[in-house]
C-alpha cells in the first residue's frame, strides 16, 4: 500500500497528461557519473546500466499506461470515477514498474534526475 501512495501525486501528473516521466521522490544521493553534486544537494554516485535499462523498460510501460488512462480520465463523467481510474493506473505502474526489477524509489530517484540531468535524459532514450 505504501508504494501506491508514492505514486498518487505521479499518477495525477500523469493523468492529466504531462510529458515527463512521473516522479516526485526525494534524491537519495545517487546520481550519474559527471552530474555536477551541487545540483543534486550533494555528494553522488552512478547509476549502473543495469538499473538504467531497467528504468527505460519500466517507464515505456507507465508512458502507456499513462496515456491509456488520460485519455480514460477525459471521459471520466464526475470526481469519484476519476479518482477511480487514477487508483487503477497507480496500482498498473506501480506493478509495472515492479515486474521490471526496479523498487518504486529507485525509478523515482532516476526518474526526478533525468527532469535535471540531459545526459542521463540522452543515455536512457538510447536504450528504448
């Protein structure tokens, strides 16, 4: 339950249609290589290639379903059908993002990175 309650605020953003990748965790000090540590609020460390191919999988999915439940979300025809679907897209990605291997604060750490970070942005749009 509490990995549903990560992603609210995500799945809202989503929902409604925002383009970047749905995230809103704190920085837990990881960061990829040449990323200034000021920007991020301190020291950092890389993210492994594995974790970032992970991520790339993982977010191509919650980009469907984020797309999926949008356009559901518009046809939505009062408040409680569409807190409906937002529930019922927040439990897709969050099982989404699970079934690639990667714990929901970790593609949110990527995810909140990649926003600042055009580098990481270009190494993980290379892998899809």
């Amino acid at each position: 339950m509490n990995t549903l309650k990560t992603l609210t605020a995500a799945v809202a953003l989503a929902a409604i249609g925002a383009t970047a990748p749905a995230a809103f965790a704190q920085d837990t000090g990881s960061a990829p290589q040449g990323a200034p540590a000021a920007q991020m609020g301190g020291a950092q460390t890389e993210i492994s290639e594995e974790d970032l191919q992970k991520f790339a999988e993982a977010d191509s999915a919650v980009g469907e379903i984020r797309d999926e439940f949008s356009e559901r979300l518009s046809k939505a025809e009062n408040q409680e059908e569409a807190q409906s679907l937002q529930m019922e897209a927040q439990e897709k990605m969050v099982e989404a993002v699970q079934s690639e291997g990667l714990e929901i604060p970790k593609y949110n750490e990527i995810a909140t990175r990649m926003q600042s970070d055009p580098e990481l942005q270009q190494r993980i749009q290379s892998m899809n």
